[in-house]
C-alpha cells in the first residue's frame, strides 16, 4: 500500500433543508454548516466517497486515499459534523448527516453521470446505507432542478448495517473527564437512535438495487456478525467479506481490506 503524507484538509460551505425529524430541528430551518474533507484523484474522475465512524474523522482514511484513487477515482473524504475539523452544530442525526452528506456532494459538484460509489465504516456505513436508499430510490420525475448526487453504483459497509426495529437498546454514556476530539453530544444522540431506529432504514436499504459488499470484522468485533450476514444475504446483490482483526478493519488490516474493496470497485 502507498505511503504519502498527509493529505491537506480542505473546507466547504453545505446548506440544505433539513430533513424532518421532529426531535432534532425543525422541518423548515435550513441547516448551514462547514465541513472540512481530504481529497485525492483527478477531480474529473467518477467519485469515491469515504464516511468515517463516530468519533474518527477523514484522517482514518488518509493512507488509502491514494490507492483508492489510483483505481481511477475522485476519493473524497468528509468530517462529519461534530467531528475533526467540521463545525459541531451540537445538533446530531441519522437524518441530519445523510442530508449533510447529499449537500457536501452537490457543493462539489459530484454529479457526474457515471455514478458515485460509497465507502462507509461503523457510522459512515449507517449513513452510507441511509444515502445510497435516498439517491436510488429517486426517480428523474422527482428530481429537484438544481443538480443532485447521482445514483449510487457500488456500496461497501465496513462492520455495520443499519439498525433495524426491535434490537438492544443502548444506555447513555457518561461524558469523560478529559478531552476528546469530536462533540461530545453526538454520541448519546447517535446512540439512542441505534437503540430505537426507523423501522424504514433496514427495510430501505435492503431495497439497495446496487451491488453491495459487506465488510465483516470477525468474532472479536463488537457488532452483531449474524446481521451483517443477514444483510449482504438480503440484499439482492450483496456479498460478504470477513477480515478477522475486529471493528476496526482498514485500520488493522489495510491492505487486506483495499484488496478486497479494490476487487469489489473493479468488478
């Protein structure tokens, strides 16, 4: 695998209108945000999104970034709200990231018709999922005129799916006693959402039309491996991958995981 520095952070402006979830902001309110993010390729290339788990940022992906983009894309890699360099609103969603992400894509102009593929680990992958539903299941009739994402045409969830009705709950954290690099509020939110989501997430993304690989950490990972089987096994193109190191796969393990994505994007 490539060795590089790192690649510089660079900064957007995202705005959008915020999708409803009553509990977080209002339907109307218009969400206004700065991201930071990391690229690399030619910005003409089709793009390659990455969306990193809670409490990461686009750096977990800084040393892949140049292989991936060697494969002939436009890689880029978004801080999420509340985490690295992107603004921390102190409002945190589901909801609220899959519209930041569609917003991110349309400000830099990711609408290039040969498709966008999606990388998503833990968080990023609930988000990725939440994304790859919305974009696909938008027909060309429902399009609003300005310019939008186009359809996603390869997905890869790294050790997560998205939630589905009726699983465990989750307790609230208590806030450490020292600093971390990423809001803090998000996690509880983020959590309790998990604990208790929308039924239509995992039925949505079982819906996925598009070729899907699902990246599994093995026995040592804290994620349920039984849904990630039953996920790659419902959707209708999907496949499953294990890499036994545990949650943390491309970290522990990347270049077996760029093999296997690598694989996966070439097919």
């Amino acid at each position: 695998m490539t060795t590089a520095a790192q690649h510089p952070v660079r900064h957007v402006d995202i705005h959008h209108a915020a999708l409803r979830h009553d509990d977080v902001v209002a339907p109307a309110e218009t969400t206004r945000l700065r991201l930071a993010y990391r690229e690399a390729g030619d910005p003409a290339a089709p793009v390659l999104l990455l969306l990193h788990a809670l409490g990461e940022s686009s750096l977990s992906w800084d040393p892949l970034l140049d292989d991936l983009a060697a494969l002939g894309y436009r890689v880029l890699a978004p801080d999420a709200r509340g985490h690295g360099e992107s603004d921390r609103p102190g409002q945190y969603s589901y909801e609220l990231m899959t519209a930041d992400t569609l917003a991110f894509c349309a400000a830099l102009d990711v609408t290039a018709p040969g498709g966008l593929a999606i990388v998503g680990h833990s968080m990023g992958a609930v988000t990725a999922a939440l994304v790859t539903a919305t974009l696909n299941a938008t027909t060309p009739a429902t399009k609003p005129a300005t310019p939008t994402p186009p359809p996603v045409t390869r997905l890869v969830l790294e050790d997560a799916t998205p939630p589905r009705a009726g699983g465990p709950r989750f307790e609230p954290f208590d806030e450490p006693d020292h600093p971390v690099p990423f809001d803090w509020p998000l996690v509880n939110a983020l959590r309790a959402q998990r604990g208790d989501p929308d039924p239509a997430w995992w039925d949505d993304a079982l819906g996925i039309e598009a070729p899907v690989l699902v990246v599994a950490g093995g026995p040592t990972s804290n994620v349920d491996q039984a849904d990630l089987a039953e996920f790659a096994a419902g959707v209708a193109r999907g496949r499953l991958v294990e890499i036994r190191v545990g949650h943390m796969v491309h970290d522990e393990a990347p270049d077996e995981f760029l093999a296997v994505v690598t694989d996966f994007l070439r097919r």
